[in-house]
C-alpha cells in the first residue's frame, strides 16, 4: 500500500533550515557590536547601523529566550556565547540592583533610560531565564526568575478582579501612564501584557514546580478564558480593560489572537488539569478558526487587525506570520481538521516567498498588503531587522516549534 500523503511535508526540513542557516547567524553577526560589546540600537533593512534608538529590556529576555532554546535543541559554541552575552546584559545592565527587576529601557552608552517596572519586560525576563536555566542547569538563571515571580505577585496582582497591572514605578508605586507603547491605550490592564505573564509562568512551571507558582498560572488561565477571550462578533480576544474587566476598545489583533491559540493550550498542558484541558482546547480551537476565517488573506498571509469601526487594518508583519505557523499546527494536532495543516503550509509559505530577506538576511518587519516591504528605517521606524520591538523571538520559536511538533 501506498503511505497516505503528508499534509506538512517538508516542514521541519525548511523551518529547520531558517532557524540555523539565517536567524540564528545573523543575530549571532549583527546583534552585538563588536567594539563595544554592547547590544546595538537599530539594524536597518539593508544592515545600516543606527545607534541613537533605545534598548528595551524586552529584546533581551528575547534574545536570551532564543539563544537558551537553541542551545536545547543543539549546544553549538557559537549559540552558548550568544546566550551568555544576552543573560549578562539582562541580569548586570539591565538588573535593577536596589529595587529588584528589569529597568525598562537603556540609552546607547548602558545608562537607564527608563527605570519603570512594565510588567510586560519583567515576563520576558523571566521567559529567557528560565529557558537559560532549563539549557545550563545554571542555578543564578533560576534564582533571578524566582525573584521576578515574587515582584510581580507583590507588586502587580491586582487584587479585586484579578490579572496583572500593566506598569509599575522603579520602586514599584504607581503610576499615571502605563502605556506598552505610544500606539498603546493607557489601561490599567491588556491582553498583550496578561499572554507573556501567562508565557513566562507556564516556562517557569516547567523548570520550577512551586504550588503557589501553579495556582497563579492556574488563576491567570482562567481569567483569560473567562475575562479576555469573548465570542462576539466572533471568537477572539478583547484587548485592553479597565480594572473591572470592562472592554476599553472593540478592536481585534489576529496575530495576538493566534499566538494566544496555543499559549493557553501551552499552560493547560504544563497545569495538566482535565477540566482546564478541556476548557483550554475549545477556546484555542475558536480562537484559530476566527483568524482562519476572518485574519487571513488571499495568500495565506495574516493581516494585521480589525480596527474598531470595523474596517481591516491590511499591512502584514513579520510576528503575526510566525504565530499563524504554530497555532495552525497546534488546531490541527488539537481536531485534526486538514484545513488548519493547509493554513500553516499556506503560511509558512507566505514566510518563504515574501518576509524573509534572501539579500541581507533575516526577515522584514512589515510589508504592505502585496507582500512589498514598506520604506526602511528611519522612514518607518519599525520597518528594520533589528530594533526596541524587532527581535528573533517570534521567526525562531516558530522554526523551533516547528522542528518540535511535525515528523522528519
């Protein structure tokens, strides 16, 4: 008999093949300066250096999270120095050694920019220390993440409704502005914030099985289920809330919506409860069949968002086309619809022909609806290889995930 035909073939091979024959060596070439040491600012599209942009603690829990899950998968010298030089500027430059944390931001000579306490980069933070911990067995990794976990449950639980507080101060006070970014509302809570605590606790549980650890995660869980993700118009989830849970902007991010499809199945996995697997899995099913049918384009691509009044926010970025990759895997593997296979080909094949950069390498940050990328950097301050927001998070953990999830 004839083998039945493999609806992902070819996958592991081509995804394996980007991860280590372009992102991971052009981070390992670019990402550092090679006089300094230090961590450049902005990289644009055809690899002009720019010094003046900011560091964000945020890149590098990414870049410690990439490099320490790269090492899992193979422990190559080149990807052990690159973890090192990531786990350094976190836990020395950007450790705040009086208050506890990651400051938010440093300038170009490693002085503090910005010393707020934004919740989002503590998760990260403890994402990649973890993930470092998990790759060297090095005790200090831990005992940092640790100490993320304690701040951010002293500091940032919100008490009355549940969830995390967005930003807190350098001594972890209040503050009047907790803004992600000048794109972002000024809520006291978001969708974006709540995904990458969930994503770090469920990383650390892994590594770490502390009960009060678990019945955090557990809590965090189900407020995503019950508070953040709704059915109306459509499965998806809501983005920013006041304290109460009250939505503050009926706009819709398919890529948020993708990647929030298997990170919840992600952290009912490492919870292991029945009932919470059950739950989880229907709403990731959901979730990936609203951005099937609503998020995708003609050619395979995810499109942006669905502004408030409704219309389609069409320019396609480069991290919404890697979540589609992994959530469609993960639908398909949860109800083995064959139409979710087809997405993540269709997908991935958007990747190949459009995102990545055969000339310099690495992968543009954002195209227009055709597939063009946009004008470089400075033109379109987001629109470079690397920068505060652009980091090689979401392309290799999707080759990675990739390599994990389909057969050779």
């Amino acid at each position: 008999m004839t083998a039945p035909l493999n609806p992902l073939d070819g996958l592991r091979r081509r995804a394996e093949r980007e991860l280590k024959e372009d992102i991971l060596p052009f981070w390992t070439r670019q990402a550092f300066d090679p006089a300094t040491g230090y961590l450049v600012g902005v990289v644009s599209n055809d690899l002009r250096r720019f010094d003046d942009g900011p560091r964000h603690a945020v890149i590098g829990g990414r870049l410690l999270w990439t490099f320490a899950a790269a090492v899992r998968s193979e422990p190559r010298p080149e990807w052990q120095e690159m973890g090192r030089r990531a786990y350094a500027l976190l836990t020395e430059r950007f450790w705040d050694k009086l208050q506890g944390g990651v400051f938010w931001s440093l300038d170009a000579t490693g002085r503090v920019l910005s010393d707020r306490k934004q919740i989002y980069a503590q998760a990260f933070a403890i994402y990649g220390l973890a993930e470092w911990y998990a790759a060297t067995g090095e005790a200090a990794a831990l005992d940092h993440a640790r100490a993320l976990f304690e701040l951010i449950e002293r500091h940032a639980a919100e008490p009355q409704s549940g969830g995390y507080l967005e930003a807190r101060s350098r001594s972890w006070g209040e503050l009047a502005d907790m803004r992600l970014s000048d794109k972002d509302l000024n809520a006291p809570k978001s969708m974006n914030t709540l995904l990458h605590v969930l994503e770090a606790y469920t990383t650390l549980l892994r590594h770490w099985p502390d009960a009060r650890l678990r019945s955090r995660l557990r809590d965090l869980l189900v407020v995503m289920l019950e508070r953040v993700v709704t059915d109306m118009p459509y499965p998806h989830c809501k983005l920013f809330f006041d304290l109460e849970w009250r939505s503050l902007t009926p706009g819709i991010s398919f890529g948020h919506d993708i990647e929030a499809s298997w990170l919840l199945w992600e952290a009912a996995e490492a919870l292991g409860d029945p009932g919470l697997l059950a739950r989880t899995r229907a709403v990731a099913l959901d979730l990936a069949a609203g951005v099937l049918a609503h998020g995708c384009d003609t050619d395979g691509s995810i499109l942006y968002e669905q502004r408030a009044d409704g219309s389609i926010r069409s320019d396609k970025h480069w991290w919404p086309q890697a979540e589609a990759v992994v959530g469609f895997l993960n639908a398909h593997a949860l109800g083995r619809q064959p139409e979710y296979a087809a997405a993540a080909m269709r997908a991935w094949q958007f990747i190949e022909d459009r995102v990545i950069d055969r000339e310099h390498g690495e992968w543009f940050a954002e195209l227009d609806r055709s597939g063009r990328p946009l004008p470089d950097y400075p033109e379109h301050p987001d629109n470079c290889k690397i920068g505060p927001w652009k980091c090689p998070y979401h392309n290799a953990r999707s080759c990675l995930e990739v390599m994990r999830r389909v057969r050779p």
